[in-house]
C-alpha cells in the first residue's frame, strides 16, 4: 500500500513476523508442549474472584490499576510508583522501544531469544545488533564488547527459548555500559536465580519485566508488568494507551497475589518435572540445554534428524512441541518443549520411543 510509512514498508521488506505456533488452533485430544502455558492454569480463587467480577464487564477498568500496583510492589519488594502495568509484557517492550528509539538507533539482541523483542526494535526505526553465543549460551565479556555504540538491551533472563540465566555480575557489566538494560523475567519464578526487580532502585537504566502469564497461569488474560525507577514508569505511562489492562484482567491478577501458595506449588511441580524430562530426553540420546524456566531446549542433531521432522512426526502421534526452525539464531536442529503434567510428559516420551523407532 503506497499510504504506508516508510518504517512499515521497510519491516514488512525485511520479512521478520512472530513465528506463530500452529497450536493456537490445536484439536480436543492434543497434548500441547509447544507455548510454555502452565498445565495446571490459574488458582481456583482466581476463578471464583472472575466469576464474581463477570457483572461489572461493562464497565471501564480503574486506568491507574492502583490497587493492583499495590499488591505487585508487595510481591517483589518495590513502591506502585515503581510498577507499570501492560496487556501482556509485549506492550511494555513497544512502549519501551517507541519511547528510547530514534530512527537508525542500534539495540543488541543476544540470539537465539524471544522473537519480538526484534519486532519491536524494527516497528520503532531501530536497527538490531545481534550477538550469537555457542549454543545458547552467551559469554559475558563479549556481550559487554558487543554493547559498544547501542543504546537498548534486551536481555531474556531466564532465556526464552534456551531457558539459560545470565549471572549477576554479567548483567552488572552490561549496565556499566550506559545503555539501557531490559531483563524480561517471564520465567524468573521457575529459576533458582534471585530476580533483578530490587536493582531498580539504584540502577536508573535499567528496567525488568515480568508477567503473569506463566507461573500464574494467566496466559489468556494478558497481565504484564513492567519495574523502573518512578521517571521512567511515569513516562511510559503517559505513552501507554488507557485502559489497556482490561477489568476482569486486573481482578485475575490481583486473586492470583492472594493465593502465592498456589503458584508456589505449581512451581515447585515444574522444577521436579523439568528435571525428571530432562534425564528421560537425555536417555532418549537427545541433547537436551539445562533450563532455569518451564521449558526445554532440545537438539534432534543426534538423531540425524531436523526440527520440523520431529515435529510433524510427533503432531502425529498427538503431541505438539515447538519447531525453533522460525528463531533468529536457533537453528534447524532445535525443538523447545514446554514442561507439562506428568502424564502429559509422559505421553510425550512414549511418542519419542515410537517416533525413534519408526525413523531407524
């Protein structure tokens, strides 16, 4: 279209989209691996407080969420002034990349990692600045080297899809730079890491996301949350479009910070279940990365074979897992599995036993 802008144009040219998982229209009876979901879904006081809320879905949502920013600074030790929400922790990284970005602007994007953040970059005019480690795992004194002349930095930490977790001391060398240090913590409840959200405070660039989607189970919903300084939040603010957190949205996210003991025993089921995968993937002869997240990223290249070959062959045998063919970076041997219920797990390991075995 000859209306278009000159940005549009140029992203729609570059033919980067997310990659989007055929899942999102998987049949009854599939078991799906592939969206890092939580396989146990939010808390039964979540449910009760959403069916209690359901009358008052005319009406606007509070555009200040107060008392919800309230109870996320008391889950992570920080000030409402100090918290941001977003529909989903995708609006903030826009926001963050309309209000830091000019046109011709470099960001650094450590690969292989989350897709959008990349969207995101080249829809604000900015221009990527990719670093690729040796199988997903970054050397910290190269990620410094490689900050030279950017001004943002997108930091999965754990990573999304390698599920790896930069160390502390990497992420302080990174802010030393000056740039501008976003660590996305969507999966910072299933790591063994502390959280960075108590930096703020003395760190003004850096910001942290975090989201509700996944230990909480609030996938659908799309509750993200963003951790700066009180400048920055306020800023962003009045650059977020008003009432983009919806009403049923802020009442799920609010019952799921009353029931911790709930998420907190989902989690610690993941961590076992990861762990159990793990050893069963790696007896499978698959090369399997160690993971700080609720998911898996699993190498096919020992069995000869690629990842959209296993993922076709699985989708057969009704299990659905994630081809990384689509991730800048990952490479045609890599598949992600997200980690279900046992018996869903274990489902998923008795397709692999056939599909090896059909594929000799």
């Amino acid at each position: 279209m000859r209306l278009l802008s000159r940005r549009v144009r140029k992203f729609l040219r570059a033919g980067r989209a997310y990659p989007y998982a055929e899942e999102y229209g998987r049949r009854r009876g599939v078991v799906n691996l592939a969206s890092n979901e939580s396989p146990f879904g939010p808390s039964p006081l979540v449910l009760r407080a959403l069916r209690e809320a359901l009358p008052q879905a005319g009406y606007y949502p509070d555009p200040k969420a107060e008392g919800l920013r309230e109870a996320i600074g008391r889950y992570v030790g920080l000030g409402k002034e100090e918290v941001l929400l977003g529909n989903g922790s995708d609006e903030l990284m826009d926001l963050l990349c309309r209000a830091f970005l000019d046109p011709g602007d470099r960001v650094l994007l450590p690969l292989p990692t989350f897709s959008f953040y990349e969207t995101g970059v080249l829809l604000s005019g900015g221009v990527p600045k990719f670093y690729r480690g040796k199988e997903g795992e970054w050397d910290p004194e190269e990620l410094v080297s490689a900050c030279r002349g950017v001004k943002l930095v997108f930091l999965g930490r754990p990573n999304n899809p390698t599920g790896s977790c930069l160390e502390e001391e990497a992420v302080e060398g990174l802010l030393d730079t000056g740039a501008l240090v976003v660590a996305d913590e969507a999966y910072v409840e299933f790591s063994s890491r502390k959280s960075l959200a108590g930096w703020v405070r003395r760190r003004e660039n850096l910001a942290v996301l975090r989201t509700f989607s996944k230990a909480f189970g609030l996938a659908g919903l799309r509750v993200g949350y963003l951790l700066a300084g009180p400048e920055l939040v306020s800023v962003l603010e009045r650059l977020r479009q008003p009432f983009s957190v919806n009403r049923l949205a802020q009442v799920a996210a609010g019952a799921a910070l009353r029931d911790l003991g709930y998420m907190r025993r989902v989690v610690r089921e993941v961590r076992e279940e990861r762990e159990r995968l793990r050893h069963q993937l790696l007896s499978l002869g698959l090369k399997v990365l160690p993971s700080e997240a609720n998911f898996l990223m699993v190498g096919t290249s020992p069995w000869g074979r690629t990842a959209p070959w296993l993922c076709r062959e699985l989708r057969r045998e009704g299990v659905l897992i994630r081809d990384l063919s689509g991730f800048r970076g990952a490479g045609k041997e890599w598949v992600r599995i997200t980690v279900g219920r046992k018996e869903e797990n274990e489902r998923l390991i008795e397709a692999l036993g056939k599909v090896k075995g059909g594929g000799k």
